[in-house]
C-alpha cells in the first residue's frame, strides 16, 4: 500500500502545470545532446568494428557544431519516419472498421 502512496504522490509532482520554462528547456536540451550523443558514439564504434577511419578534417568547433547538427537531423527524420507510420496505421485500422455498402 505505501508504494502505491509513492507512486501517486511521485505523479503528482511531476505535472507539467507545475513545472517552469526552465526545467523545460533543460529537459529539451539534455534530451538533444542525449540523441545527437548518442549517434555520434554509434558512428565511432562502426568504424571501429569495421576498422575505418574517418578522414582526417581540423578539430574545430564548427566541425563539431556540425556533427551534433547532422546526428540531430537523423534523430529528427527518424522520429517523422516513425510518426507518419503510426497515422498510417491507425488510418488503415480504421479504414478495416468501416461498413462496406
């Protein structure tokens, strides 16, 4: 019983009402540089497997900036991909439920 307490209690603070613009932004900026993060190590690890190297380019920042910026494109398309198949899925669902005449 008191872990059910807890869990209702834990949903209760979590509302969005009550939270401000800054735990959002920073929750939308952890979420971005865990995605971008998380292709560009994917990336290194391929290539250490297949024993690739990347060509050897300056160490800038704009390179970098630029990296993160292709890693979030990827996250992104992915994400749409992913969203236009659930609604096309969901209208061919309902599509089947139609009476035909």
């Amino acid at each position: 019983m008191d872990a059910a307490i807890a869990i209702q209690e834990a949903v209760a603070q979590s509302r969005i009402e009550e939270s401000g613009l800054l735990p959002t932004l920073l929750g939308v900026g952890a979420l971005v540089i865990g995605a971008t993060t998380v292709f560009a190590q994917m990336q290194f690890s391929l290539n250490t497997i297949w024993g690739v190297t990347a060509k050897p380019t300056s160490n800038s920042v704009l390179r970098f900036i630029q990296s993160r910026l292709l890693s979030l494109t990827v996250v992104l398309s992915i994400g749409f991909i992913l969203l236009v198949s659930l609604v096309m899925g969901w209208c061919c669902g309902e599509c089947c439920k139609l009476p035909i005449t």
